[in-house]
C-alpha cells in the first residue's frame, strides 16, 4: 500500500460527482492541459504556491513576514503595499504559507495519508449512508497517482462506502483495471474523436483514452459508466462532433452520456498561479 498522496481539495456534500451526496478527493497530477482546464491546480504533480492578492492586507498591516522569510528574494511589495511573487525566482519553497496571517498565499497541494482522507469520508457518512452517496476520487487525473488511488479504493470498501472515480482516461491501463475492481460507478471524460484537434485542445492524443475506454467495457461490462463531454467553443461544439462520440459510445454496455456546458469559472485560478488562462477570448466574451 502506498500510505500517502498529494491531495489540492476535499469538496463535501457534492451532487454532481456521481450518485447521491459524495466526498470528493481531488489528486495532483495531469497528463493533459485542456485550455479550458478549471482547475490549473492540479496539473503538476508537486505542490505550489497560489496568491490572491485581494487577500493581501499590505506590508505595513502585517509587517512583511512573507518578504522576510522567502529565502529566494521572490517576493517584493508594489507602491500599494501588496505583494508581488517573482515567479522566476519562486521555488515553491511554501514557507510564505504559514507567513501570512491573511491566507494571501495558499499550498495548493498537501501529504495526506488514506487515514487523514477516509476519516473525512466517515465524518461525511450520515449524510449519504441511505441515499446512495460515497467517496468520488478525482483530480487532475487519479491514475498518475496509481498506487495512492489503488490503496485509497480498497480501504473504503473496507468500510463498506461506495465509490467512483473521475478520470480523464489517460493512464496506465492496468491501473485502470486494478482500481474498476474496486469501484461502483467510473465518470470517464471523452472530449473529442478527432485526434488532431485533441492534440490541438489538450496537448495529447486521444488514441490512449479511446482504448482505456473500449478495454474498460469489454473487462467490465456491467460497471456504470458515465461518460462526460465538457463542449467547448471551436473544438467540439458542432453536431458533427458530439454525434462522433455518440457513435463510439453505441452499443456499449451500461454508458450513458452526459454534456458539460463551458464556463470560465477558474480564470482567478490562474491569475493565483500567475498564469495565463488559455481561453482567455472566451472568458472575456462571456465574462467571469
């Protein structure tokens, strides 16, 4: 068993993870980078530094602790008295974190041990014990943290919760297979059967995730399985598109399909992790 993994949220009393009333882990770690990504936070593997600078209350409140602590001159104050990260500089050392009393800057990304996590599961239970709610282990992608995600299935159906993971698809399919063994529903995203443009979109192709996804029904025919499609502006919102999926998807055993509309809700996301938010055309049409 792999005791520990890198977790960046637990989202409680969730309706839209699978059935019922779940508890939702999400995992570091992210083989793709959707342009549309809502949660940057868990692309890379390692933990990293968030700054919201709305938070910040100034260096003459506070006294500067973050600016003397960093060990790698990162952060600076502008003529408003916020704090500024070089992120040139910046290492994700963390030690800003506990700096802070305004929780300006955030870990995204913790250890934490299948213990910490199903304690949290257990304290959630009398909420979705009698309505079919459960554990969703999410990410990111769950399966770049194979053996966490294996040793994090087996305990909870040690006490008796019912579970289901959200994954991209891409991964290790023997990983896949391992974790199905432990599972009561799959959510598995398939964004697009044109290679090029999900190469384009999401930086890889889609090759692997179709076989995972055809595997995964012939080893488990009667596994629930959700498919999800985000629809996203100028790469797979066309009729044409969306019926290539349904095609794919027909006549496999216990698939249904359900359609994501596009939103822009993580753009503050990305600005925290001094980023540029990829679509960030769409998420000013539209707004934020």
């Amino acid at each position: 068993m792999q005791e520990k993994g890198n977790v960046f949220n637990i989202q409680h009393y969730s309706l839209h993870d699978g059935p019922g009333i779940r508890t939702i882990v999400f995992l570091k770690g992210c083989p793709l980078r959707c342009r549309w990504c809502c949660n940057p936070e868990s692309q890379n593997t390692f933990s990293e530094l968030s700054y919201y600078d709305d938070y910040c209350i100034g260096k003459k409140a506070c006294g500067g602790d973050c600016q003397r602590k960093c060990m790698e001159q990162a952060i600076a104050f502008s003529t408003e008295g916020k704090a500024v990260i070089n992120r040139q500089k910046c290492n994700n050392c963390l030690v800003c974190v506990d700096a802070c009393p305004a929780n300006a800057f955030k870990s995204e990304g913790i250890e934490r041990s299948v213990k910490d996590i199903l304690d949290i599961v257990e304290n959630d239970s009398i909420f979705y014990r009698k309505r079919s709610g459960g554990l969703t282990i999410s990410g990111g992608e769950p399966l770049l943290q194979g053996e966490f995600l294996i040793s994090l299935l087996q305990e909870a159906k040690k006490l008796r919760f019912t579970t289901a993971i959200e994954t991209c698809g891409y991964g290790d399919y023997q990983v896949l297979k391992e974790a199905a063994g432990y599972l009561d529903m799959i959510l598995f995203d398939i964004k697009s059967m044109d290679e090029k443009k999900h190469v384009q979109y999401t930086g890889c192709s889609n090759q692997k995730i179709l076989a995972n996804f055809e595997t995964l029904c012939r080893d488990f025919p009667t596994l629930p399985k959700l498919v999800r499609t985000p629809v996203i502006p100028c790469f797979n919102d066309t009729p044409e598109e969306l019926l290539a999926i349904e095609v794919f998807l027909k006549d496999k055993l216990k698939v249904t399909h359900e359609k994501l509309p596009y939103h822009c809700f993580g753009v503050g996301k990305y600005k925290a992790l001094g980023r540029q938010y990829p679509m960030e055309f769409f998420s000013n049409t539209i707004g934020s």
